[in-house]
C-alpha cells in the first residue's frame, strides 16, 4: 500500500517540477472536502498551481468531459475508482486516492491507483478517502498535514471507537509531527459554544439513547440531575462535569473517550471530530467551497457562516429524527426504508438512516435504505451495523448491483452506500435489494 501511495507521489514530483498545472476532484461530503484539504494545502506549500472541484458524486458525463480539459495530471480523491476503465483511455496522467469497493479493472502506466481494498484492507474502518489522499503525499514531506486525514476518519465514521489499521499509522504521523495531542475527555460536541441541552441533544456519535437528537430529552435528563440545562458545559463547575460524566457513561460508556485536538488551531476547530461535523453541514448544505477554504486556512466570516450552517444542519436533524420517531420506518423482509419528498428530510436522509440506527429508533437487525426524490431520480443512502456485515450484508455491492438493474448507479462500502435511480424504478429496486440482502445473509 505504501509502496503504492510513493508511486503516487513520485507522479506528483515530476509534475511539481514540470510547474503543470493540476486538475483535482474531490468528493463533496466530511471525508471528501478533507480529501481535497490534504493535497490542496501540500501543492499550496509546493507553491504548485491548481483547480479544484468538489462534486456529490463521480458520473460517466463528468468523467468524459474532463478527458478533454487541458490539464496534464488528474487527482481524484474519495472517488474515482469505479472509473479506472475510463482513465485507462485519457492521455494525461491519473492518480486515485479512494476508499470505496473496487471492481476488477487493472490500471494502466498513467494511472496510479490507491485504495485500501486492492491491499485487503477495509476501506470502510481502516483508511478513509483524505487517508488515501494523504499517503499520497506523504512522502513529500508532510506529516504536519496528517491531522487532516483524520478529521476525514471521523466524517467517515471510522475514528470513534479508536483509530485502526492505516489510520493508526497516519495517527502515528500526526502525534510525531506535533501538530495533534491525545487526551481523555467527554466526546460531546460544542462544549464552548452552545448551551449544554443542545451539546447533549447534537451529540450522535457516540450515540446517547433518548437524548441524541432529542432537545426535550436533553433537558429532561440535565433537569434530574439538578444541572442548569442553559448554560455551557465549559461554564460548569468541575464537580458538575464529574456528575455528568458518570451519568454519561452509564448510557454509553464509550461517550469518555480520547480526543484528539490540535492545540494551534482557532479554538472552534481544535476537536477533530467537532472540525468532521462543521466540514460535512457545509458538503450536506452544498456548500462545499466554504469548507475547503476553512480547511486551507480561511477563518472569521467563513468560520460564521460555516457554524450558522451547522446549526441549521443539526436543527434538520433534530427534525428528521422526530420524524422516525413518529412515522417509523416501512419494513419488508430484510430490509427497512425511509421516503420522503419534503425538502428539509430529504437533504438529511443518510445521516438520521444512520443515527436513526445508533439510537436505536430503527430496527438493528435490518439494514435502512434511506430514499429521497430528486426530480426524475430517486437519490439512495444504505446503512447497515457492523453486527449485520459480520453476518454477510453487504451493502456496497447490494446498490451497486441492484441499481445496474434499473439504469442507475450505485456502490460505496459494506456498510453503508449510496446510489442513484430513475424514480420509476423505486419499488422494483427495493425488492430486489431485500431478495439481495436476503441472499447475502443466508449465503455468508
């Protein structure tokens, strides 16, 4: 894998030498803007020109029109490697630093391709997207950058319980740069900045049963213990912290934990995971241009207007999740899912699939399919738990195969995924990921 990641970055040497300039793809979500992060801030320092773009999602249309920019090196990060045939054919040179579930196309000498899965490592818990975009780099003496290949971990749902595999390895390099410290502390978000009810009911991950998500809850829960629920957690007195943080981890032992910060950030960014949440409510708002430039270093009224649309995004959730508790979901045999037209579910829909998961509002046992409807498409988010990928699903190649099937597209990992498909074809693709799913299960 390394080997492979210095391949890269010797592609990368000769074009810095050569002053081309570089064309970068990135995804739009937490790992993809950190993606972007990483390799824009080494060619930044490189003093290397550069375009970047950061779109929802990788099309064959894309992909044919970028074969014809005047560009001599392509980077595509956090995406990419479902299109290795394409790149094989482009006259340029093509590095992909992705993550997701591979198909079984060699690359060409033009194209240098890193992802975990052609090592046998897992893409969806040990390397994530800005994980792979780093190691590109790596070698090009930037360790300093480390950190944000982990605040890409976390937007993907893969530090929370500790960093594993590859990502212990970019750990390793953060710490010996000195840019990141390690200590034990509550892992709830906003601990500064909003009053402690509302740090309590925004924290998903770990998730907190009957408060995450659940203002009221929140409240409640702070009001027995005699605590004033309006105030910020920074402002409680140390005894306070103490009685909540036993009361915490009664519900969830893994809610004090390490946490990782990097002391010479601006003080709102300084928590990795907190730095993931702020980048994803930019991607989820289409605001994924403002999350980069925070990311290479844009502060004040970009910081503002990134927390306001933080604030809205977590609001949404909130909303999104009451709906669950409300409506639940529709079940068929092997699967659950969630529809709605409404604007505000639909542009948070794999996010409370998931969390709608962890707090347990949604059936464990089944994987969720979360769909919205976007004019003539309907837009997919699957989430599944590990437990159930332990028993066979998987959900990366259940989209990917049953979106085929209708004209679409779709992939991602084995527990969790997305794709895209005509609206007509809603019904039948269900189905058919049940009898998928229902496969997969009885034939692990």
């Amino acid at each position: 894998m390394l080997n492979r990641a210095n391949e890269a970055t010797n592609v990368l040497k000769e074009h810095i030498e050569k002053d081309s300039v570089i064309r970068l793809i990135s995804h739009n979500d937490a790992d993809g803007i950190s993606a972007a992060a990483v390799i824009a801030n080494a060619l930044v320092e490189e003093d290397v020109q550069f375009h970047t773009t950061l779109i929802p999602r990788l099309k064959e249309d894309i992909v044919n029109q970028l074969r014809s920019e005047k560009y001599d090196l392509f980077i595509f990060s956090d995406m990419g490697s479902s299109f290795v045939k394409e790149f094989n054919s482009y006259k340029h040179d093509v590095i992909i630093a992705d993550h997701h579930q591979i198909n079984d196309v060699e690359s060409e000498s033009n194209v240098v391709h890193i992802n975990p899965h052609l090592f046998e490592i897992d893409g969806s818990k040990d390397l994530c997207g800005a994980g792979s975009a780093y190691l590109a780099v790596r070698e090009l003496d930037k360790k300093h950058l480390a950190y944000y290949a982990l605040i890409g971990a976390f937007g993907d749902m893969q530090g929370q319980g500790g960093f594993t595999g590859v990502n212990k390895l970019i750990l390793d390099d953060a710490l010996e740069s000195g840019n990141l410290e390690v200590h034990e502390g509550l892992k709830i978000v906003s601990k500064s900045s909003e009053p402690i009810f509302k740090s309590l009911a925004y924290t998903f991950s770990p998730p907190l049963p009957g408060i995450s998500g659940d203002l009221d809850g929140a409240r409640e829960f702070l009001e027995k213990m005699n605590l004033s629920y309006g105030i910020k957690f920074t402002d409680l007195e140390d005894e306070e912290k103490d009685l909540l943080k036993e009361a915490l981890v009664t519900i969830n032992p893994d809610i004090f934990g390490d946490c990782y910060t990097v002391p010479k950030l601006t003080p709102i960014l300084r928590d990795l995971e907190e730095y993931s949440y702020i980048l994803d409510a930019c991607g989820k708002n289409k605001k994924q241009g403002l999350g980069l430039s925070i990311a290479l270093g844009e502060k004040d009224q970009a910081l503002d207007a990134a927390l306001r649309l933080q604030r809205q995004y977590r609001d949404q959730i909130v909303k999104g999740l009451e709906w669950i508790k409300k409506n639940g979901a529709e079940q068929l045999n092997s699967i659950q899912y969630l529809y709605s037209e409404d604007k505000v579910l639909k542009s948070v829909m794999g996010t409370i699939a998931s969390i709608g998961l962890s707090v347990e509002l949604l059936d464990e046992s089944k994987p969720v399919i979360g769909m919205s409807r976007l004019h003539n498409d309907i837009k997919i988010s699957g989430r599944t738990t590990r437990e159930m990928v332990a028993n066979g699903v998987n959900l990366g190649r259940a989209l990917q195969d049953s979106s085929n099937n209708f004209g679409g597209q779709g992939g991602g990992h084995d527990v969790a995924a997305g794709a895209m498909i005509p609206y007509e074809s809603k019904d039948n693709f269900l189905h058919l990921v049940d009898e998928m799913v229902e496969y997969q299960l009885n034939n692990d």
